[in-house]
DNA sequence: GTTAGCATGTAAGGAGTTACATGATTTT
DNA sequence: AAAATCATGTAACTCCTTACATGCTAAC
C-alpha cells in the first residue's frame, strides 16, 4: 500500500540528500538540473512529499520560532535519517528498470552516491538496452523500406542515430568508469 | 464524452489510412514505423479501435464468407469514409501540442498528407520549442555549475547536445520544405 | 501432442496532468 | 495599490500499463 511514485520519491530523497528544499524549489530543480527535460507538476510532487512525510522519510525543518526571515509559508524539509537509508537502498539497486528510459538519467543523476559496481553495471545495462533497440529498428526500417517515404525515413534515420550517439556517450563514460577502478568516494565531499 | 486518447487515434487512423489491418499488426507498427521508439499495450490499443467502431471511422473489413483462407480469429479494420475525413482535419490542425515531445514524431509520420503550410508550421514550432528549452537548460546548467558533479555535467551536456542535433536535423527539413514550395502531392501515390 | 507465437480482449490500478483555490511576497 | 511571481495544496480526470483470461495456428 501507498507504493506511490518510486521515480519521484528516488529523485525527491535524491535531491533532499544535498540539501533541504521546500517544494517549489523542489520542482524547478526536478525540471532542470535532472537530465533537464523533464516536467512535473505540483499536482504530483506535493501528494509526494505528503507521503514521504508519512513514512518518516522526511520531516519539515523546524524554523526558528523568534528567527529573523518572516516568510512563514516555505516548508523546508530534509531526509530523516530512515530516509538516508532508504535512499541508499535505492542507490544500490540497479534493477534492470534502472536503465529503461524513465529511469535512466536519474539514476545517473545520483551516480555521486552511488558504488563504482553498480555505476558500472547501469552503464552497460543502458548500453546493451539501446544496441537492442538499435537492432530492431534496423530490422523494421530494413523490411519496411519499399512503404517508407522521405519523412518516415528521415525520423527513423534520426532516432538511429540518436541512439548510436547515445551508444557512443555511454563508452566513453563507460571508459572513464573502468579507469575509476579505485572508487575516489563522494566528489562532493563538502560534509 | 469518449475522447479518447486523441493522439492514439490519431496514430490509428493514419497507419489504416495506408492501408486495412488487423490489431496485432497495428500495434506492431506503432512500435516501430512511427518514430521508432514507443511501446503500446494491447490494453490500450483495442479499446481505442472498439471507441473508434463506435464512431464509426474504421469498420471491419467482412471477410468472404466462403474465402479461401481459414484464418477466422483475425479482425481487419479499414477507414470509412468519416474516417478518413475526420484523418485529414486532423492532419490539418497544427496546433501547440503538435510540437511537444509526445506529438511531434507522430505528426512528421503523416507528413506525407499533410500540406506544406502545415508541414512548415509544425517543424518550425518544433524548431522554435527545442531551442526555448536549449536557452532555459544552459541557463539552468550557468547556475548550478558549482553544485554539478562529473555525472550531471555529462547528463547536462549530452542532453544539450542532443537538443542541437535535433535543431540542426529540423532546419535541413526545413530548407528542405522551403525547396519544395510547389505540393508534389502524395509521394506514394500507387492508387 | 505440446510448446511457442499469433490474436483478441477485460478489470484493476498506477502515475501523472489540468484546473482550481488560496494566500504571501516582491516588484513596478 | 496593482501586477507578477513565489508558494502550497486538492479534486477530477486522462492515458496508459499490468495482469489476467481465452482460443487459434504453426512448428518441433
């Protein structure tokens, strides 16, 4: 029960796990700084938020009763520590949904926190996703060449190779990763 | 009341427009010919085709009673004549939503009966859209420079770079279009 | 003769949007 | 003091998926 939005609540601790946010914030960041095309609506993110308080995952930051900002009506939350450990359980699961489409670039996103292994194992999970892909479509555009005109053929060349580019994104962080050996810990060591 | 999935039907109706099939061979090409990348259940494609025999835009095609071929279990649908007009108001419209992500690809696979008025309004708003977003991502990544680590930076910038591909693939469409000034009609015209 | 793939369909539910409603704060 | 933007929230609805249920047909 209450299995609500596991991508957004992952991307919400995410998020949190830098430092607190209210909502509002919440979302522009979700809109941007996340593989920068996502939208989302507050008609999702603050039932989210609502539940993630329920699980304790959560909990507002209490403002200072006497504090010097008047502006009452930001709630500020920040991750509890069950929070932390959940988010860590999400971290380290590379699921294979962890390379499908939706997910992809958020588990990416958290590529900081997460272990060299499984960074590793979600690149290449990607990677072998999109080449499959890739052989499909070439089969379908192989049999359906006689039916195709000009504009069907230029999408389908277009999404071919957007995906090839995509292919050739992930050796290269693929590359890096595999010199990386050595797990240099958290980039953002500024605790 | 019953509007259904609008760009479903859409999609539907185009591909029948080519030429009568049945539901499995419909979704089939949905996941393939169009755009190249969409994955449709069967439990959205056959209630969409049963709204759209209410409506009476397609029908099924009878088979001869006393035909040759033994293959009872398959439904062939086909346009009817409401069909196809309602096909070319819809083919007509170039509204806002025709450029978004969801709309766009489905809108270029029916290039080939839409006008080329049409046409040009759809890839120049899909131009014009891509690069608002380019403008508000590099503004986004400006920002957050200092929070970005390896990971969302090459996230940030492999997805501008897309954007960018696409841009440039849009505008050799679009000097295309502008070559063509002269409507050459279908292009597959085996009627 | 039984597994694999073709073909159609339904019921329940998930994940999100839109539109609405409200009020505080900042800018002009 | 009006307008814009920040900020939070809810109710209704949309579109789609998952899981299930069924039967035909081809291949091994």
């Amino acid at each position: 029960m209450a299995r609500r939005a596991a991508l957004l609540e992952f991307a919400v601790l995410g998020l949190l796990h830098e430092s607190p946010m209210h909502g509002y914030e919440l979302r522009k960041r979700l809109n941007t700084a996340l593989g920068g095309f996502r939208a989302l609506s507050y008609g999702s993110l603050y039932p989210a938020l609502r539940d993630l308080l329920d699980k304790q995952w959560v909990a507002e930051v209490p403002r200072a009763s006497g504090g010097s900002g008047s502006k009452r009506a930001r709630i500020v939350y920040e991750l509890t520590a069950t929070g932390k450990e959940r988010f860590q359980d999400l971290v380290a699961q590379a699921g294979p949904n962890a390379w499908e489409d939706d997910e992809f670039d958020v588990h990416l996103a958290f590529f900081a926190r997460t272990t060299h292994e499984v960074r590793l194992r979600i690149l290449e999970g990607r990677r072998s996703r999109l080449e499959q892909r890739l052989a499909q479509v070439r089969e379908a555009s192989a049999r359906n060449r006689e039916r195709a005109d000009a504009y069907t053929s230029a999408l389908q060349r277009h999404g071919e190779e957007s995906a090839e580019r995509e292919v050739r994104w992930l050796e290269e962080l693929i590359a890096v990763e595999r010199g990386n050996t050595a797990d240099p810990g958290s980039p953002t060591s500024s605790r």
